[in-house]
C-alpha cells in the first residue's frame, strides 16, 4: 500500500512540474483545439501557443539551473 502512495505521489509531482513548465502552451493549445472543433479557424490561438513555446525555448537558454531558479529574468516581467 505504501508503495502505491509513493507512486501517487511522484506521479503527482511529475504532473505538477510538467503543467508549470508547458502550461501556457497547453492552454493555448486547448484553446486552438476548441475552437477547431467548434467550426472556426484556431489559427490564432495556434500562434499564440508557438510564441509561448518560442518564448519558453528562449527562457530554457538564458542557463536557468537550481541555483538562480528563483531569480527573474527579465526585471521588466515580460517574456
């Protein structure tokens, strides 16, 4: 039983971590999707999902690593 809870609980943390770091692009993805189905060009909600992942790809290169994590980027607050 106790290893059930283990693995619950890692798969937990894995989601978690998994829709904080692709949650943007997932939104706009689902977003893309519904309005797909729904008979009207997603084509805008498509873009935005591609800049967000753009930018997402840009922030990963800036060297982000345990010890500066916390750190913002970009005092600003823009992508």
């Amino acid at each position: 039983m106790t290893e059930y809870i283990i693995i619950a609980a890692v798969i937990g943390i894995a989601s978690i971590a998994i829709y904080t770091l692709f949650g943007d692009v997932l939104r706009h993805q689902t977003a893309a999707a519904g309005v797909a189905l729904s008979g009207h060009d997603g084509s805008d909600q498509m873009s935005s999902a591609a800049n967000t992942a753009i930018a997402a790809k840009m922030e990963a290169d800036v060297g982000r690593d345990m010890k500066n994590f916390a750190e913002n980027p970009n005092p600003a607050g823009g992508p």
